[in-house]
C-alpha cells in the first residue's frame, strides 16, 4: 500500500455515465502497540456526495491487547458532523496486518478513524 498517490477510479454503470471517484494518498496513524493505514474516496452520484474509507489494522506489540478503530463517514466535519455511517473494528493479531476493511460507498463527504490500544 505504500507509495500510492490520489488516484481516480471510474465505474461503469451499463448505459449511464460512469462516476469517477478521486481517491487521497495512503495516510498513516501511528500509536504505540498499534497502527493503521487508510485512504478516503468520493464521488458524486445521482447528485449526491459519497465517501469510501478504506484501512488495514496493525497490532504492533506483543501486550494481550489489541488496536481498535472507530471508524465513519460524515457531512461538514469541521462545522458540525452529521454522522451517516459508523463502526467500530478491532485487531490483536501481532504476526500480520488485517485483512484491508472498506466502508462501502456511503453519503457524506469526510472519513475519519481514531484507533487506540485496549
């Protein structure tokens, strides 16, 4: 996953117009014990803003306890959330990195995740 820039991806949807997301660069939040990589996508779709959150866990220390995530998609993050998707991931396997974790395309036009070691 490292070295990937903003990029744009394009889905077809039969005979309409395809939607063209633009993708950040991998971004990086390190923690002691644990650390995560994510990216965020939008798009805009029958005339609306989605955003993809995309991310994989590290435990990164051997400690019985593992990396938890709070993952969500949101509207105006700097003046107010409206919240329109959230979950919560956890990871405790220090040998190898999670499986990549997806949101899927939901309404909004923010991705946020905070991890923390519990």
């Amino acid at each position: 996953m490292d070295g990937f820039g903003a990029e744009p991806l394009v889905r077809s949807t039969g005979n309409a117009p395809a939607a063209v997301a633009t993708c950040s660069g991998w971004k990086q939040i390190n923690i002691t014990g644990g650390r995560a990589k994510y990216r965020e996508c939008t798009r805009t779709e029958s005339g609306k803003r989605q955003v993809n959150g995309t991310f994989q866990l590290w435990d990164t220390k051997r400690d019985g306890k593992s990396v938890q995530a709070y993952a969500r998609t949101d509207y105006n993050h700097w003046y107010g959330d409206k919240v329109t998707w959230e979950h919560f991931y956890g990871w405790g396997d220090d040998k190898h990195p999670s499986g990549l974790i997806s949101s899927g395309w939901r309404e909004g036009d923010d991705f946020e995740l905070v991890i923390e070691l519990k």
